[in-house]
C-alpha cells in the first residue's frame, strides 16, 4: 500500500550528459589504446573509448583555439598549440600545464608531430617554415625554411637513426629533410594536389603516400623512386599500411606483400594491393544509406555528409579507427572490417529527443540533419539511421518502446523498429503524402496501428501501420492514409492522441488548440486563450485534461468536458517549446526558449524547480516509463539525463534530522558528565553558537571556572578556536553574554600572539567588530562605579535614625567606613544577572540586545558591523554631561537636606528611606 502513495517530485539533478567533444581537427589514440584525444575549439578533450564518457578537457588559459597537438609516443606528456602562437606541455593525466613558450612561427603551427624516442618535436607553421624542439632539453634544434606555403604535415622517418623528417605544403611535393644538415635532401615529386598522408613500412624503407588527386604513390626510400602509382578514383585523406603476416582473407588478402586501406570522400574504407595496384575489398555502406553519387554534380555534398577525413590503426586491439566529416568516430574490428563502436563527437542543433528500448535503454536524438542518431545510454555508441533525406523534425515512441515515428522536412513519415535483442534499428514502413515539411507526430497509445502526423500545409493526417511489419526489405513498405483534415490557418505544430486512442489535439501557429475525433476527424471543440502560437499539446495520463504550450510564455490546462481554461502556470521569460505529464498527471514539466525547465505541481499552480542546465532553446523533453528519468536535448547541442532525486533528498533531510536529535542528546550527556571540551566541539560542529555559549557558561558557573574555561578553549583546534572567536563577535553585542566573549577573548590573548591571530580566517573584521563594543561595556562598568560612589557617599552624609541629633555636622566628606551600618545596596554578580543601578538608559539597552540573542541558534552568524558601537558610544558621549549635572545636584540636596527626617527625591530618581537598619529600600531601579 505504501509503495502506491504518490510521492511528488521536488528536484532533478543531472545523471549525464552527451555533448560536443570534437568539432573537427586532429584526432590521435593513445599508445595503450584506451583513450582518444581530440580537438574541440579552445579544448583537446579525451574520451575513454570503453564507456564513451570524457574523462578530461585540457582547456586553453586565454581562450584561444587549438590549431594542433601531438601525444608523445610514451603516453607522457602532450604538446598543444593555439592561436596566440603558443606551445603549451601538459600532463595530461592530471591536467595540469608543466611548460610554456614562444612557438617563435610568425604565423599558427598547422602541424605537430614527435618522433619515435618522444625526444624531438616537429612544428609546420602557415609561415612555411619547420621547427624541430628537443622536449627534454628544452629548446629548438632547427629552423628548417623552403617549403611554400602552410605545412600541413610533417612526419619523422621511423627509424630513429635515420635522422630524417618528410613533410608536405601547399606545392604538392613531399620534402626529405636532413636532421645533421638541417638541408632538404630531395623533393619527392608525384601528386598534383595536397598530400594528406604518409605511411610507412616497419623496416622504413617503402613509404605510401596519398593525396586529393586521387592516387595513392609507392615510393622506395633508398631510392627515392616511385615504385608504384595507384588510382584509387576518390580523393584521399588517409592511409593505413595493413601489418606483414596477418590473417586477412576476409577482406580478399591472398597473397604476401604490401597492402593498404584508403580512406577518402566516399565515406567507405577500401583495400588495396600495391604490386597490382588493384583494390580486394570495398567496405559496404550502411543498410539504410542512400547510395552514392554517381554524378559529378553530386560530389560535393557526398563529400560534406559522407567523406572520412582520418583513419588510425590500433595494432594492439586489431581495429581501425576512422572519423567522418560529420565529426563522428568509428571503431572497426580486422579483418572483418565490422562495425564495433561509434561515437558522435557532433550533434549540432538538437530537435527532438525521446527514450527507446527495452527498459528505455537506448535514446533516439533528431538533430539538424537527416540522419536519426540511436545511442546506448550505457556505453554512449551510437548507431546512426539513414532513410530522410532533409532535416528530421520531430519523434514520437509507441507504448511498447520498441517502435518509433519520425517526421521530416522532406514531407515524409517514416516508422522504425528496434531489434530488442541486437539493438538494431531498420525502417519499417514510410509514408508520403503532405504537400509541406511535416513538424509534428504522435503515435497510438493502446495498439502499434497507427500514427497522427501534422504538416505545415495546414493539415493533418491518420495513417495506418501495416499488420505484417516483419516481411520485405527494409522501407519498402508503406504507410496508408486513413483520413486527412484541413485543421488550422497557420502551420501545425504539435498533434497528441489520447490515452484511449479516440481523440486527437492539435497546436497551431494560429494559437489555438483543438480536439478532434480520430475515427472520422470531426472537430469537437476549440481552446482559445492563447495569445501567440501554440507549440506543444499532451494529454494527461489520469484526468481528461489537456495541456498546452505556447510563444506567449504560458502553460494552460484545459477541459474536455467544455474545453474551457482550467489553470495558467505562468513563469517562463519566452517561448514554452514542450509540456509532459510526470508523477502520474498531478505535475508538468515544461521546457523554454530561455533554456530553463521547470517542474510544476497542478493543484498549487506552483513552480516546484527550476532546472538550468542548458545555454539555448529546450526543444526535445521526455521521460521514461518509470517517471524516475527525464532526457532533454538543446539548440546548444547537449543532451541531459535528469535523475529524479526527491526521495533521496528527502531521505537526506530526514537522516540529517535524525543526526541533529541524536547530537543534541549527546550533547546534553556531555553536560551533564561535565566532559566540556566535546560538549564545546561538538557544538561547534553542530554550528550552533548558543550552543556554545550554554555550554562556556557552564564551565564558568562551575569551581574554578576560569582556569576549566583557559583550558578547554587552549585544547581546541585551530578551526574551532576560528569559530568560538567568530562567535565571540556575536556574544558581545548582547550584554547579557558579553562577560564571557569577553572571557574566551582574554585566554585566545593571553596566550596567542597577534600575529597568531591575524592569521585565523577573518580574524581583522571579528577583532575590529569587537572593540566598539567592548569600549561600549567599559562605559557602561563606570557609569555603574560612578553611581556606586556617589551613593556611598550620600550614605555617609545621611542621618540615621537612632545617632544623636546633636553630632556635629561634617563639613567634608567622611571617608572613614561606618562601624555598625550594614550595606545599602549590593552588586550581585553572579552570572546571567545586571548590576541593579545601571539606570533607565541601561535597562532599554537590554530590551534591544535580547532581540538579537534569539537569532543565534540558527547558525547566522556574521562579523558584526561596528557602526552600531559607535553610534552607542556617541549617545553615551552626549549623555555623561547630564550625569554629571546630575551628580552635583544630588550632592547640592544631600547638603541642604541634611538633618531632615525625611529624605526628598534627588534628581536621578533615587528615593531614600529613614526606617531603622537594615535599609532594603535603597535598591536602584
């Protein structure tokens, strides 16, 4: 029963995230292969390939773009170079910068590469000359100039001995450069356009090298002779030498010698033989990919979606590891060349977002592009789906979780399935029929039968899944028109179908909102309230409500029964771009243009959360079946897993209580024990000041109280004497705790040095906090010794009843003690209690400084401004003189008044008495 009872949510907090880490560059795999590292604007960022998170983002101090970088082969250290012509050495498994300094090339270094020792490191710059470093020395070896124009790639001969580096400008040549000589031994002359890589064999003497011009050349280094010319009919930007000895017959290896795999513009790896210049194997493109371009018109934008742009070998592991000109990376296993892991380094703008799978383990993101991307949530490999052909709109999942609907700019709806077993993803049917991009879709909710799509043609149409979705090839099927309605004046932009699959809702940009019915599309009722357009429409899971999203910054739940306005939830600063029913109907949670979401709880029509976590436009928010997991996805290209963490933070909440109660007990223990030095500690800990007070206030009640305080306080730690003496602060604005601030101050003086003292965190401000009103008791202690005086002497000047009438009169004062006369007055000074005789001023004063005593137990303590100090010293200043004034006046009546019987009422409001002793009347007030 318990397990029944809703729990609202209160907060999220952010489980995950997928964002940008690469955006086009260099890309290298660490010797260990275990890490890639890859450049992304002012940071070289390092994803870890086994679980596809980033481990570290080695960022740039003066916000400058990376333009190259180079691991050392030993995995020690990297070298990075930015726009401000610097170099910068980094341990990168720490992060931390260990060297810097001029990179000395007028113009940004394009290239960067070390040798095999990890010693020397080569720098190409736009400025066409070459620098060679030596890292452990710490300065440059060469300066090599001739090449024309940017170097774009440099690389060391392999064989360390050898004392050679080759490298390749805008002049289509490759040079040969001598180390000992610092001279350029020859110009390698065979391409007609860049040569984008070199590969060479492990004995270093044959070396391939590849180029846009789409040949790849063998060349003999002893030589320096062309051996072979291989047309490969692709421009080329990598080259991989296939490693002597391996077992490659999958992929067509049949005979010894030298063989090599291209990677170029279109998008497919390829092997080939260097003796026969022949290619043995092509990879095959993905099932769902459209085929290549065959015209010359085409060629262009094959190369901007499709072109691989690097292509790695990782010996240890037997893969190869390409990138795209998307900006994702592949992981393929030899010699089968089959797929193992993909990574998307960038997901530009994100559309739409929703969870798929079995137990929702897998996301589908639509970004700016045609291609849908399905990635793991586990291992973050994504696996990217070929089938529109324009941008991807918007997603909708079926209740089951394994089938989806996506909708395009090229007019088209398309529903895929995933294999639950696999995780592959076909499409299964598609649909064509609107005459304008489709912007929105939803699928049923009781039966895989059908999907609602809504178009920017104004319409909106129910198309029907056919029954046998497992035969025929993949697409081939196609999804039938049940019925199509002309729904709105402006675009569509949003359609839901209810939980019984019998309505339909749908949002426009004519702002409003309208319930159809699905068998026959016949309008049922319009919403109107909304003052811009409507973006999103979703129908609660419970009640027969309806919530809409709109441009105008609201959130409006609905009726069906009237179609009337029920609740407005206003808190958004622009654009609410989607709405969804969490925690069983009874909360919202709706995303912004402002890049906020934010949590809403219908019945309160209060806004629980605010959840900021994304720099631009919320387009995509979904949340899983167990309602404990919600993804959104951004213009700012990240993807966001929010974990629902109320219950832990309530359990939290309730362990912390349960924790206060048990030290509170504790600390009553060690009272009563009289164990002070844990009871001081532990409210210190507790961050409880009046805690802390009770507790030195019992130390000083106790014998010897002074020396038992002098000792607990010197027994604490450095922190908590930092805190009793931030507390003092506090205590001594209040008179009635002043004495023992003033106390614990005495012993942390007494027995520290100044200099000691100044270097206690905010020591300046707590010392200078005390001393107005340390000097304010001080005026106040004689004031009192004043008052005191005098009445003693009025005492002396008094006749008392039963002396002789005859006794000479004194004419000065007596200062000789009455023999007999008890005392007219005490000065209690127990602690907790005020000298009577402090006067009326002194009694108002009390009444303002218990006003402050009942903030400190809540932990709010703060160095206490002294301007309060000074302006009571200052109306202490103006007040003494009436003291004074009064003083006479009573000495001037003391005389006058002598010998009467009774006594009149001097200035200061002391009234006398002449009973016999002992006299009680003469207590201040």
């Amino acid at each position: 029963m318990a397990s029944n009872t809703l729990q609202f949510k209160t907060n999220y907090a952010v489980s995950s995230k997928i964002e940008p880490f690469y955006k086009g560059g260099k890309v290298q795999i660490n010797k260990d292969e275990e890490y890639i590292f890859c450049t992304c604007g002012t940071r070289v960022n390092i994803l870890e390939i086994a679980t596809g998170q980033l481990t570290r983002s080695i960022e740039q101090d003066d916000q400058e773009d990376i333009t190259s970088f180079a691991l050392s082969p030993d995995d020690e250290f990297l070298v990075t170079a930015s726009r401000a012509l610097v170099l910068k050495q980094w341990d990168w498994k720490t992060g931390l910068c260990t060297r810097s300094w001029r990179a000395i090339h007028n113009t940004p270094v394009a290239s960067m590469t070390f040798d095999s020792t990890s010693t020397l490191l080569a720098t190409g710059g736009c400025d066409g000359t070459i620098k060679l470093w030596d890292v452990l020395k710490q300065y440059c070896t060469h300066n090599l100039k001739g090449s024309a124009g940017v170097v774009h790639l440099v690389q060391f001969h392999p064989d360390s001995g050898v004392l050679q580096l080759f490298s390749s400008s805008l002049d289509c040549g490759i040079r040969v450069w001598d180390l000992r000589s610092s001279q350029c031994v020859c110009v390698l002359q065979s391409h007609y356009s860049a040569v984008t890589a070199l590969a060479f064999t492990p004995d270093g003497n044959t070396m391939v090298s590849s180029g846009r011009d789409k040949i790849c050349t063998v060349w003999d280094l002893k030589s320096r002779e062309v051996v072979r010319t291989v047309p490969v009919y692709e421009a080329v930007e990598a080259v991989v030498l296939l490693p002597e000895g391996g077992h490659f017959s999958q992929i067509g290896v049949k005979t010894k010698g030298l063989h090599f795999i291209t990677a170029g513009s279109k998008g497919v790896l390829r092997l080939w033989e260097a003796s026969s210049a022949r290619c043995l194997f092509t990879q095959p493109p993905p099932a769902s990919a459209p085929a290549p371009s065959a015209d010359e018109d085409g060629a262009e934008e094959e190369w901007s979606q499709r072109g691989l742009t690097h292509c790695l070998h990782l010996p240890d592991s037997a893969r190869l590891a390409t990138v795209t000109a998307e900006h994702n990376i592949l992981l393929y296993q030899l010699p089968s060349l089959a797929l193992q892991q993909q990574f998307v380094g960038y997901n530009d703008e994100v559309l739409d977002v929703k969870f798929l799978g079995k137990g929702d383990s897998h996301i589908v993101v639509a970004t700016n592009s045609p291609q849908l991307k399905v990635f793991e949530l586990a291992s973050r490999s994504c696996q990217i789906l070929y089938g529109h052909t324009d941008t991807v709109l918007a997603l909708d999942i079926f209740k089951k979780g394994s089938m989806f609907a996506s909708c395009s700019k090229d007019n088209t709806v398309r529903v895929w399935r995933m294999d639950t077993e696999s995780g592959e993803v076909r499409c299964l049917a598609q649909g064509s029929g609107h005459a304008n991009a489709v912007g929105s879709i939803s699928c049923s909710r009781l039966k895989e039968s059908f999907v609602v799509s809504g178009s920017l043609d104004y319409t909106i149409k129910v198309w029907d899944i056919p029954e046998q979705q497992g035969e025929g090839e993949a697409g081939e099927q196609l999804l039938s028109v049940r019925s199509t309605e002309k729904a709105h004046d402006k675009d569509v932009n949003s359609v839901a179908v209810s939980p019984n699959d019998k309505l339909v809702a749908s949002g426009s940009q004519d702002r409003t909102v309208k319930v159809w019915s699905l068998t026959d599309l016949v309008l049922l009722g319009v919403c109107r309230g909304h003052r811009r357009g409507v973006w999103c429409v979703q129908f609660s899971p419970m009640d027969q409500v309806l919530a809409s999203a709109s441009a105008d910054g609201s959130v409006k739940l609905w009726g069906l029964q009237d179609f009337s306005c029920l609740k407005t939830f206003e808190g958004h600063d622009a654009s609410v771009l989607k709405v969804i029913f969490v925690s069983r109907g009874s909360q919202l949670l709706t995303s912004g243009s402002d890049g906020l979401v934010k949590l809403w709880t219908i019945k309160t029509n209060e806004c629980v959360k605010t959840l900021d976590g994304h720099q631009d436009k919320v387009w995509g928010l979904h949340a899983n079946r167990k309602d404990n997991l919600t993804v959104t996805g951004s213009a700012d290209s990240n993807i966001m897993l929010w974990q629902d963490v109320s219950e832990v933070e309530l359990a939290e909440e309730q362990a912390k209580q349960e924790d206060q109660i048990l030290k509170q007990q504790e600390l009553s223990n060690l009272l009563q024990e009289k164990k002070f030095l844990k009871a001081l500690g532990l409210a210190i800990s507790l961050d409880q000041p009046h805690t802390a007070l009770r507790v030195i206030k019992e130390i000083r009640q106790g014998r010897d109280g002074d020396e038992q305080l002098e000792s607990t306080v010197l027994r604490l730690r450095r922190d908590q004497k930092e805190s009793v003496l931030r507390y003092c602060a506090v205590w001594n604005t209040n008179g009635r705790s002043c004495l023992d601030a003033q106390a614990v101050v005495q012993v942390l003086l007494k027995h520290h040095t100044p200099e000691d003292l100044l270097q206690y965190q905010g020591a300046r401000n707590i010392l200078e906090a005390l001393i107005p009103y340390t000097d304010r008791h001080m005026q106040r202690i004689s004031r009192l010794l004043q008052a005191s005086m005098f009445l003693d002497y009025m005492w002396q000047k008094m006749r008392v009843t039963g002396q002789s009438s005859v006794e000479p009169q004194a004419e000065d004062m007596d200062t000789t003690p009455v023999a007999q006369a008890p005392p007219v007055f005490t000065i209690d000074t127990s602690p907790g209690q005020e000298v009577e005789g402090g006067g009326r001023e002194d009694e108002e004063e009390e009444e303002g400084e218990t006003a402050e005593e009942s903030r400190e137990d809540s932990g709010d303590v703060g160095v206490v401004s002294g301007k309060a100090g000074e302006k009571g010293m200052k109306e202490r200043g103006r007040e003494e003189p009436e003291m004074a004034d009064r003083s006479a006046s009573g000495e001037s009546s003391g005389e006058e008044d002598e010998g009467r019987a009774d006594g009149p009422q001097t200035e200061n409001g002391i009234g006398w008495s002449t009973e016999a002793p002992p006299l009680q009347a003469g207590l201040i007030r």
